[in-house]
C-alpha cells in the first residue's frame, strides 16, 4: 500500500526576511536617474527591500534640480540636504543621511558615487562596520588625485565588500589601484527599452518638426555634449568628405554650438543644431536618424567612459559608428562598426559605406536591437546588481 503524501513546511525561523538595501546617489535627484532604484525594487520583490536618497536639491552642471518625484515610484525614497553640491567632487551630506545609515539596519548599502569623493568617504565612515557596503565606479584612467581625494580612495577601497565598475576598461584600470583585492562585477548604464524603442511615427513626428520632406538623404546624428574631447572636429571635416548625400541631426549643448552653427551655415536645410529638445523627445529624434556618429577622442586626462548614447540609439534600432576610445568598443562590440579616433579619411570612407547601403544599416540596426535586449535593458542591469549583492552576503565572510 502506497505511503501518505507528507509535505514538509518550513518552520518561521527558516523563511528568509527581505534583505534592506540602500542606495545612495546624487543623480537621484532626477526622477529618470532613479530608475537602477526602481528597477531593483521590481525585480527584488519578495526578496529585497530598497530605499534610494537622494539629494532634495542639487545645483547640477546645466541647471538647478529639486528632488523630483515619481508617483508611480516601486521603491521608499528619502531625500537629505546636501551641501557645496556645485562642485560634486567636495558635496557633503548633512547628519540626515547619517542617521539613515546607522539608526535602521541595513543588510547592504550601495554608494553610487565616486570613491574618490568627499560624499563617498563620508558613507564609508557611516556606514557601520558589520554592515557590507558597496560602491560603483567609471574611471577609466587611473589617476593621480592630490589630497584629500587620494585618501579617500584609500579609505573606500578599504572599507567596501565590493565594488562594480561601468565597464571592461574601468576594470582593467582601477586594478592597478588596488581594488583588485575586493570582488567586484561590471555594472554598466541601463536604457529604458518602453521609451527608446524603434518608433516609425515618432520619426517622421521629429523629422516633421526639423523640416525636412521625405523622401530625402539618410540622416547622420549625434547626441550628447558640444565638447572637442567628443570628437566634433573629426565628425565635421569627415562629412565635408563624404561624397554620398547626407542630412545631419546635432543633439546636445556646451562650448562648441557656436562652432558647430557655423560649420553647419554651410549646409542650410542638411544640417541642424537642435540643443534645446526636451529630454522626453530625445527618443523621437533619435529615430530620425539612420546613422548615429560617436566620434570621442581619448585626451590626457578623459577617454569615453561608457557612452549612453550608444545604448539609446541601439534601443531605437539606429545603427552606430564609433571611435575606439575607452569603453566604446566593449559596449558596442560586434553590433556596431568601430573606426580608429583622429583617423578622419577612415570615418569619411565608412561613413559613405553605411550610407549607401540600406542591407548594412538594416543589418546593424537588428544587430543593436540584440545586443540591448541582451544586455542593457534596466531590469537586466537591476537583476545584476541583486545579484552581486546576494553574493557577497551569502558569502562565509559575511553570515
């Protein structure tokens, strides 16, 4: 006679509670800039419990920003005041966060700033010592900062569990600093897929609004700041060689708009500076491109660090053709084209190429698709980030 069916149920004392993470940034000061945040409270339900700070006012590079909230928002937020937030690299958080830190129990705190900076030592000295704590990195140089800042880097490196880098290059340099004896993880930028997606009306929305009629030549673009280190110079004299017809679409702002207006006087109706597209357009015009150009150049103190817009426009189902600066060809890999930086005939030459032909732009546009969906979409990146901090807790070091 068959035996009775028993199931076992597993005592009070055996269910886990939801570990309690914080993370902490200034750039969750912007709505859009909490969604790691948000994303990891999603993907953890059930098992973790999240809570962001952010700052209830930043000065910002380009504006000022008061806390921006989210109604719809899957994660506690809790804004402090911060202090010099002008220059990030001195800001200081007030008792308020330091409270946060040491009065609830936290199983992990995640520092998503620089740990070379006065806030990330400041964390580092909060946060008590049988709590793990973790901090997120994009430099790609490994510098030589002066006091304080050098040691406060030290201090940091010391005190984390671990540490996550933006990329392959981040890694490969800050191990010659000594992080290598903690573990870490890459932990690249996330791109929201329901917002930059291939749009066909939203394309011809945004060429409408630049216009320019259709049918007409292949649009090239780029987003991002007016800056020398991105490589304008190079974009520009390139295109003056490109023999192919060609419309150009400029996104973003900063000290070269006035050269970039006169570059572009020379090619009225083909080619646009538009630094004034509200931030829930960019999607629509990055659809108006057939050809995204990120042409940054390495300089003595800056290389690429990791390049959202190549995400974005990968997301949009543009393709991309990129320098080889910094973290550029790991993050685009096999599902964009690379061109050496200065070499300005080189772009020229493969700038034509792509743009006479629809079969390669076709097959780089699925490429980038893939390759976002595969690797960069936020609940992907949230995901990792659980992860690595479910590692590091389960770890004999920290039970």
């Amino acid at each position: 006679m068959s035996q009775p069916l028993t199931i076992d149920h597993p005592s009070i004392s055996t269910v886990r509670r939801n570990r309690k993470l914080l993370s902490i940034a200034h750039s969750y000061v912007v709505a859009l800039n909490r969604r790691l945040a948000q994303e990891m409270s999603r993907v953890g339900v059930g098992d973790w419990e999240v809570t962001a700070v952010a700052p209830d006012f930043f000065h910002g590079d380009l504006r000022p920003v008061y806390l921006e909230y989210d109604e719809r928002e899957p994660c506690r937020l809790v804004p402090v005041p911060v202090r010099f937030s002008r220059k990030v690299h001195v800001m200081l958080y007030g008792s308020r966060l330091k409270r946060l830190v040491q009065d609830e129990k936290w199983d992990l705190v995640h520092c998503w700033e620089e740990p070379f900076i006065v806030a990330a030592g400041q964390v580092a000295r909060w946060t008590p010592p049988g709590t793990p704590l973790v901090f997120w990195t994009a430099q790609n140089l490994s510098k030589s900062y002066p006091p304080p800042f050098r040691w406060i880097e030290r201090q940091c490196i010391d005190r984390c569990s671990g540490w996550m880098a933006c990329g392959e290059s981040i890694v490969r340099a800050m191990l010659t600093r000594g992080y290598g004896s903690k573990p870490h993880r890459i932990m690249p930028l996330g791109v929201d897929s329901s917002r930059f997606r291939p749009d066909s009306a939203a394309r011809e929305w945004a060429r409408r609004k630049l216009g320019w009629s259709e049918p007409g030549p292949p649009v090239v673009g780029y987003v991002g700041r007016f800056v020398a280190e991105k490589g304008l110079h190079v974009m520009m004299h390139a295109l003056d060689a490109v023999t192919t017809p060609w419309r150009a679409l400029l996104l973003g702002g900063g000290p070269m708009e006035g050269e970039l207006r006169r570059w572009a006087s020379k090619y009225p109706g083909r080619a646009i500076i538009a630094p004034a597209v509200k931030h829930d357009e960019v999607p629509a015009y990055i659809n108006a491109m057939d050809l995204l150009l990120a042409p940054s150049q390495t300089a003595a103190l800056w290389r690429e660090q990791f390049g959202r817009m190549l995400i974005e426009a990968f997301a949009c189902g543009v393709p991309v053709l990129a320098s080889d600066s910094g973290e550029i060809p790991f993050v685009v890999a096999d599902a964009g084209r690379i061109v050496p930086e200065g070499d300005e005939s080189a772009w020229a030459s493969a700038i034509g190429e792509i743009l006479n032909s629809p079969n390669t732009r076709e097959e780089m546009r699925r490429n980038g698709i893939e390759r976002v969906a595969g690797n960069y979409t936020w609940p992907i990146v949230a995901r990792r980030h659980l992860d690595f901090f479910d590692e590091l807790l389960d770890a004999p070091a920290c039970r």
